[in-house]
C-alpha cells in the first residue's frame, strides 16, 4: 500500500506537470496572439529578381510557416547605397513594433571601417540570425583556360559591385597572392548585374555567391565550356587546417590553387589577414535585423521561428532544389559575438580594407 506521502508527492509533480502545461499552452497562444492576422513587411537590400532576392524569399515562404500565428509576410526591396540603404532605414525609419524586419546581406568591413554611407549601429539592433552565403570565383574561358594562365595573363578585368564588399575584397587578396596582373572594374549595382557583364564579356571574372552561380552561372557558362570555376574561400583556421564549404563540392579552395601554381602552402600578412576575414567578414551572406527598440517577444518569436526554419526539411529541399548549395544557420548569439569581433579588428586588418575600400 502507498504511503500518504507517496500518494501527496505524486499528486504534487501531477499539479506542477498540468501548471506546466498550462503555462506552456499560455505561452503559445500568447506567442500566437502576437502576430495573428498581423502583416510583417521584410525589406532586401537587393533588387528584385536578383540571386539574393530569389534565395531570401524562398526562406521567407518557409519562414512563416514556423512563426505562432502564421502572419502575412511582404517583401520590400531596397537596393543601391552598396547595400547600406536597408540597414539606414532599419536604423533610423523602420517602426520597432515588430512587424518591419530587415533581411539582407550584411556587409562585414562597412561595420569594421565606419564607411560614411553606412549610419545603422547594429549594436543597438536585436539581430534575429544569419545565413552564411559560401562564394567562389569563375572566369570567362577566352580570358583563362586553365588555371596556370592566371600567372601570365595581362589585364585581366574583375568586376565587382563595391570596393567595401566582402565578395570583392575576397576576390582581390586572392589575386594579389597569387601576383595576377588585372584591373577591378566596380558599380555594378548588385551580382547578377556583374554576372550579365561577364556574359558580355564587358569584365572577365567575378566572386559569387554559390547561390547566384548554382542557379544562374553554372549551367550557361562553365557547362558550356564558357567559363572556368576557379576556387571557393574555405574557413582556415589559425593552425593552418583548411576547411572546405561542403556547399562548393567539385569546386577547389584557395589554398588548393595557390599550392597548385605556387608549389607552396600560401603564407604572409595577407594570407593571415585573409584568414582573419573567413570567419568575420565572410561569415553573413544574409542576415536578418529587427530595428531598435522592438518588442521582445518579436525578438523571441522570430529567432526561435528562424532556427526552426532552418531545420525545415522541406525548406531545404527547396533549397537543394533550386540551388544545389544549403545555407548554413548563423545562430544570433554567435552571430552577435561575430560582429563584436568585427568592430575591434587587429590594425593590419583594417589597414589593408583601408586600402582595398577607398
């Protein structure tokens, strides 16, 4: 026979367990209540129709399916300003009710270098998560046949969007190391508008997101002979390990090419800057920002709904589908840690994006 104290103790965890629950069951309505028939508008720094355009509305369509309430979800776009103009309007017009959310590719060395176009402090931001976009450099086949005839060929044209974007700078140390002769040709207004140059053989080579190349450059280039993918920018880790993007399959690392044409394992200042930037600068592809002062329940809800996003199955085959590549999840406490990374660099790191910016 039980003892009172038994029968009491089981009768105490069953009370606890239902006022669980029940908390519980308050929390969700309450995270329902939240965004129920509510409308939030997510404004791109891109324009539409662009890679970046294409890859953050595909999440989005997800997205909502992971957010209490099932909200309404309108894209915006912002493009021009370098990618600057969305987190400007986030910062200092966006309303911080919770319902006007920016998600766009985050330039890393505008937060390092203070550049003037850029007015948003994104300390003062709740940062919702990231999506890292993985890149890689191709070239136009008449320009570079093979990768040894990067060592001799003369003036060759690199076109990128912005002396400040990560893509770009990337792309250059890569082809400083190596010694390329080439001229940075910039303005574009975003990748694909580079991508079209390339087709029209206006410049020879860009650095793309694997997005951007898997869906757009793949087929009607490299298939074809057109062009040539050069390599990818793995993470290099402080001892010297070479992490390849498992996103860039069948596509060379840096570091494999610069062994390759310079029978040695690269080193320097520049390669140690380099390294320094894989895991700052080059880690957002996308990320998504509420403005100051929002709600923190709109904090919660769309960080926990974005991870969950992330692990939708079905998003991902999506993903995989139209794409070939899968975005890795930047989870919002490492990705805070990152950015507070990122606005105390070593000065080496900032006089050499000094350079590459201006």
């Amino acid at each position: 026979m039980e003892s009172n104290h038994c029968l009491v103790g089981r009768v105490s965890v069953l009370v606890l367990c239902a006022a669980g629950l029940m908390a519980g069951s308050d929390a969700l309505a309450e995270d329902g209540d939240f965004y129920d028939g509510k409308t939030i508008t997510v404004y791109i720094g891109r324009g539409p129709g662009s890679g970046t355009d294409l890859a953050l509305r595909t999440f989005i369509q997800h997205w909502r399916e992971h957010i209490p309430g099932r909200p309404t979800m309108v894209v915006r776009n912002i493009p021009g300003g370098g990618g600057t103009r969305v987190w400007n309007f986030g910062y200092e017009i966006a309303d911080g009710d919770g319902y006007s959310l920016l998600f766009s590719p985050f330039s890393g060395t505008a937060e390092i270098l203070g550049l003037p176009g850029l007015r948003a402090d994104f300390s003062e931001m709740p940062l919702i998560g990231g999506l890292k976009s993985p890149n890689m450099v191709y070239v136009r086949s008449e320009a570079v046949s093979t990768p040894e005839d990067l060592l001799t060929v003369q003036g060759l044209k690199y076109g990128g969007q912005s002396p400040a974007h990560h893509y770009d700078i990337l792309g250059r140390m890569a082809l400083d190391m190596l010694g390329v002769d080439y001229a940075y040709i910039t303005g574009f207004p975003g990748a694909n508008d580079v991508f079209n140059a390339v087709r029209r053989g206006e410049v020879d080579m860009q650095t793309a997101g694997l997005t951007l190349y898997r869906f757009s450059i793949e087929e009607p280039l490299v298939s074809t002979g057109q062009a040539l993918a050069l390599w990818h920018n793995p993470q290099v880790n402080r001892n010297g390990s070479v992490l390849p993007e498992p996103a860039a399959a069948g596509i060379p690392t840096f570091v494999e090419v610069y062994e390759q044409l310079k029978g040695e394992y690269p080193s320097g200042e520049m390669f140690e800057i380099y390294k320094w930037l894989q895991p700052t600068i080059n880690t957002f592809g996308h990320a998504a920002f509420l403005p100051p002062d929002s709600p923190e329940d709109a904090v919660r809800i769309l960080r926990e709904s974005f991870v969950a996003t992330t692990g939708d199955q079905a998003f991902r085959a999506t993903e995989q589908q139209m794409f070939g590549v899968r975005m890795p999840l930047i989870e919002h406490t490492e990705g805070t840690r990152v950015i507070r990374e990122m606005t105390n660099p070593p000065e080496n790191v900032r006089e050499l994006l000094e350079r590459y910016a201006r």
